[in-house]
C-alpha cells in the first residue's frame, strides 16, 4: 500500500508546478493539480482517461461542448483525447487527478499501449 495526506501532497506541489505526480503503476498514475484564483488552465487533451477529484476550491470546468461548476467532492471523468480546462477559477483549486493508463503512457490519439493481459482492445 502507498498513502499520502493532503499535507504532504500540498507540499509536494508547494512551487512554481501546477501538477505534481505522485504515483505510477503500470495500469495508472495520479498527482495533485492546483491552480491560484484567477489563474489559466493550459492543458490540452491528453490520450489518457482521466478522473478529476476536486479536493478543494471552486471554478468552472469545460470538456467538449459541455460546462459545469466544480468544486470540492466533485468528481469529473474526461474520456482520452477530449478537449477539457477549468476555468473561471474563483478559489485557489486543488484536484486529484488519476489517468488511465499512466499519463503520456498511450500511443498517439486515437491508439493506446495497454499493458498485456489489463483487458482491454489494443487499437
């Protein structure tokens, strides 16, 4: 078993690094992101799912043609390849985030590289 509390994640992300990365296994990864009041999402699709678990904060959050308000206990799921930011972030905004497989472990958009035997299509 790994565990980290939220002190340690928050110190681990303490800097000039909006995303910290503290877990990765074979099947996924997660980090902490955390954005200022005010401040700009610069993501852009990654080829990864990715789940979004809002710790703390409150912002708006586009994925595709869809927008909604996220805040803390929120759980937002972006499929891969999906254009998605928050936005309009009005309380500094702290976020799990866990992509699946490990962030930039899939092939270009549209293809995946799946471990053998995790159960699902290769394309």
């Amino acid at each position: 078993m790994k565990s980290w509390s939220e002190a340690q994640l928050r110190n681990a992300a303490a800097g000039d690094r909006a995303y910290v990365e503290f877990v990765r296994e074979e099947s996924m990864s997660g980090g902490l992101y955390v954005l200022a009041a005010g401040a700009i999402d610069g993501q852009s699709p990654h080829t990864e799912d990715e789940l979004y678990v809002i710790v703390s904060g409150r912002a708006r959050f586009t994925a595709g043609e869809e927008t909604r308000d996220a805040a803390a206990g929120d759980l937002i799921f972006v499929p891969a390849n999906v254009p998605h930011r928050f936005h309009d972030i009005t309380q500094e905004l702290s976020v799990v985030v866990v992509f699946a497989p490990p962030e930039y472990s899939a092939g270009p958009a549209g293809t995946r590289r799946y471990p053998s035997g995790h159960g699902r299509t290769q394309s």
